[in-house]
C-alpha cells in the first residue's frame, strides 16, 4: 500500500533551544502568516456555517489521530452488515467554506497543504477553519462528505454511496490509547471491528501487489528538558489499518471518477523490470527470501525494518515507488490510472483540511454521485493542480529534510572525534550512508568496501550546524 495519506507524526511543540526552524521556514518561502483578506472571509464562513439537509448525526463518529491534533478531518464508524461490513467514513466539507475563486481558495492553492515543523504547524487554512469551524471536533455539528461503503465478507466493497451530510463525532481518538485498547481487546464500540476490517483490506492490498515499504520515519521531537531529539518511529499496527479506511476511500474516489470520465488521480507508474530483477539479485546477499512465485509487494511485506539487513533492502526497494504524480483527465480515461503502490487507481480525498487537491477530488465526486457534472469553474481547475501540488510536496519535503539536517547537526555539536554504532544502509565505491544507533541519525559515511546491512563504528569527522551537515568515518 502507500503511506497514510498526509502523515502528521505529531502535533508541534515549543522549545526554548535547538536549531533555528523559523530561518529554514523562511529559507524555503513557507508562508506564515494569512492576508488580511483570508481572514476575513474565513471569520465570516465561520460564524455563518451551512450545513447540509440530510442529518446524519445518529452515526456515532468518532475521530483517530495523533495525540492533540486539532485538524481533524475524518470520523468514522464500523459496523457489521450481514456477511460483510458498512464503513461509514465522513470527511470534512471544506468545499462548504472555503468558496472556489475567494481570497480562501487563492490562497490555499498558494500553499498547497499543511506543514509540520517540530515547533510550529503552518496550516492550509486559517485554524479558525482548520481547527475550529470545519474541524470534526467531538460534540460539535458539522458539514461533512458522509462515504458509506459496504463490504463484503473479504473485504472488497460491494455498494458505494457518497452524500453531503451534518454529522456529530461522539468522541476524539489517539493512536497510542486505541493501539492500547486494540491490545487490551477493548476498542470502542466504534472501532471495535477496525483490526478485522483493516486486516481484510490489508490482505486485498497484498493480492492486488501493493507496496508498502515500511521503514521508519526520522523525526524530530521536544525533550521535557527544554530540547529536541531525534527518533525513528515506525507505524503502530491500528495506524496502518486506519490508513486502510483512507485508502478504501481513495479507491473507491477513483472508480466514481473514472466511470464518470472526470477528476483528478494519484497515479504512480508500475515500476520498471529492470529495477525489480535487481532488487530480486541483491535479495540473496542481504538475507532475503524472494520464492520465484512471489511479488516485489509480497516479499517487502514479509520483513522487518528492524533487521539492519532487511533495513538495507527496504532502502534499495525506494526505487520501486518512483513517479508518483496527479493526473486530471476530462473526457478521457487515462492511460496510466492506478497507482502501483495501492495496486489500483486511488484518488486523494480524505484529508481535505490539509492538503489541497483533496476539495477538489471531493466536490468532482459528490457531483458524480448525485448523478450530476461538476461545476465548469471546477473541472478548469483541475489541470492546475498537479503542478500546485508538486511544489507544495517538493518544498515540504525540502524543509523536512533541512529540519532533520539541523537537529542532526546541533545533537552532535561537540562530539567531533566521537565513535558511534550503525548499520550500513547504502553503499557506492568509496562512501555510504549510516543510520547511527543513538542518536537517530542518518548521514553520510566515508570508507571503502562498505556493505548494506552491515554494522560498522564510525567517527564523527564533521558536524556543522550552520550548513545542516553531518559527516562520518569508518572506523570498523
């Protein structure tokens, strides 16, 4: 499968030392602060909100997202239908606030979606929408696109139906406290059949050839003392089968689309079978079992990111995943419509708060299953938005990466000389890349004859703070 749909890690928190994450912001043009104008017409969508006829609010919602979050965009509820399953999954409105051609949607096309940096959340909208108004807050009546798919017996869905709708969610979930619940066997009632509905749409995901690499995300996070550190963190298990929900979504967004010959896809090309037979030739070499029956999916889903040498095999699999994009289409059905990483076409629907593209998936689809055209002034949009959201992505990822070269950088400040253990997770000719054990840093290591997956000691040789840089040696 791919990841969950904008990953948030966290919500941001302050801290009185570290690296200078304002200056990054301001090197990659984040934009901070909102016009005048958007304010304004956020304040006015606030306090007048619409909301749709058909009242949906005896579906007992409730949200799953990190602890704090306050951008809550999907509420859901499962439920036994038969043989099979209802998902009843509501998604945000924000096409109910933010109008197509205002001072909000020009100025959410500017920036594209939200980003998290370890000390500040810079927001598609203003949070008076964000996190107020347009935000499924627990207890709070709002706008929503209600999905209601039904499931059958496998996992594999059977009817789809898609209304604007007034919802209420009953409660606001963390990951950390329902994984402890799913653990414990006492989800609520809401979520109660979440790992056996994400478990079959995990299954249909692995048949289908999807790739989920697995590997954990470096990120940044405070310190009670007052600091920051690094950590790798992987996916809790009920993270992975809430991203399920959100990719059944996704798909079932896509097939409304594609039978209506418009809208708006995220499309990843299969990938190359060159760059599959090298993968299966190194598999040997770093301990991996690849039977001559299976798929690149299938292998890569029976590893563990935690083994040094199945990390560094889960590195070279990245090139499997290249060229992921947005594809509009008006009239004519794609060429290339799926995407390899679900293993099916898949549009971006769910997060709609906080990222763009996904308002407008949402409003081609409630016009498609109404049985209508979406708005003219809509579908000219359309093929504006991948490149809106190739920038967006390119200068979050840009800024992501400069956060975690700092943090890197200024934890090592003064350890120049020091030794520390790793695991080669690439190698070239004459230098590598190391993931350290403590810190969790990853950097560039110079020495020959380095092999992934190895463990190896390296000396710290630079670490510049103001270029963001971190090298290291091999020692051993």
């Amino acid at each position: 499968m791919a990841r969950p749909p904008l990953r948030v890690p966290r919500w941001p928190a302050a801290a009185p030392e570290g690296p200078d994450f304002a200056a990054i912001r301001a090197e990659f043009d984040v934009p901070e602060e909102f016009p005048a104008d958007v304010l304004a017409e956020a304040a006015d969508r606030a306090a007048h909100p619409r909301l749709p006829e058909l009242d949906a609010t005896d579906v007992p919602l409730v949200t799953l997202d990190p602890l704090g979050s306050k951008d809550l965009d999907q509420a859901v509820h499962l439920e036994r239908r038969g043989q099979g399953y209802r998902v009843s999954y509501a998604i945000a409105d924000v096409g109910a606030v933010v109008a197509l051609g205002g001072a909000l949607d020009a100025e959410a096309r500017r920036r594209g979606q939200t980003l998290y940096s370890p000390d500040r959340r810079t927001p598609l909208h203003p949070p008076e929408l964000s996190e107020g108004a347009a935000s499924l807050l627990p207890g709070e009546l709002r706008a929503a696109a209600l999905w209601t798919i039904d499931l059958d017996a496998d996992g594999e869905p059977v009817h789809v139906d898609l209304h604007r709708a007034r919802v209420r969610s009953r409660a606001q979930l963390d990951y950390r406290s329902v994984q402890a619940q799913a653990d414990a066997g006492s989800l609520p009632e809401a979520l109660a059949l979440l790992p056996r509905i994400g478990g079959l749409l995990e299954d249909r995901a692995a048949e289908r050839g999807a790739i989920e690499l697995g590997t954990p995300d470096q990120e940044v996070e405070a310190t009670p003392d007052g600091g920051w550190r690094l950590v790798l963190r992987g996916d809790l298990p009920v993270e992975g089968w809430n991203a399920q929900i959100s990719l059944l979504t996704g798909r079932c967004a896509a097939a409304l689309m594609l039978e209506g010959a418009v809208g708006i896809l995220r499309t990843l090309p299969p990938a190359r079978p060159e760059d599959v037979e090298r993968l299966r030739r190194l598999a040997p070499a770093l301990g991996v079992d690849w039977p001559a029956d299976a798929g690149a999916g299938q292998v890569i889903a029976g590893l563990d990111p935690a083994e040094p040498m199945h990390a560094a095999f889960l590195e070279e699999a990245v090139t499997l995943l290249r060229g992921a994009g947005y594809t509009p289409f008006d009239g004519a059905r794609p060429e290339q419509p799926a995407h390899a990483g679900v293993g099916a076409p898949y549009a971006h629907v769910t997060a709609p708060l906080r990222r763009l593209v996904d308002r407008f998936g949402t409003e081609v689809c409630l016009a498609l299953a109404a049985g209508a055209e979406p708005d003219p002034a809509l579908r000219a949009v359309l093929p504006e938005l991948p490149g809106l959201m190739t920038a967006s992505d390119r200068r979050t990822r840009e800024v992501e990466r400069a956060v975690v070269d700092a943090t890197e950088a200024w934890l090592l400040r003064g350890s120049v000389g020091r030794t520390f253990r790793g695991v080669v997770v690439e190698a070239g000719e004459d230098a590598g890349t190391v993931v350290l054990d403590e810190p969790a840093v990853r950097a560039r290591c110079a020495g020959g004859g380095l092999e992934p997956g190895a463990r190896v000691e390296v000396r710290l040789t630079e670490a510049d703070v103001a270029a963001r840089r971190v090298r290291f040696e091999v020692v051993a």
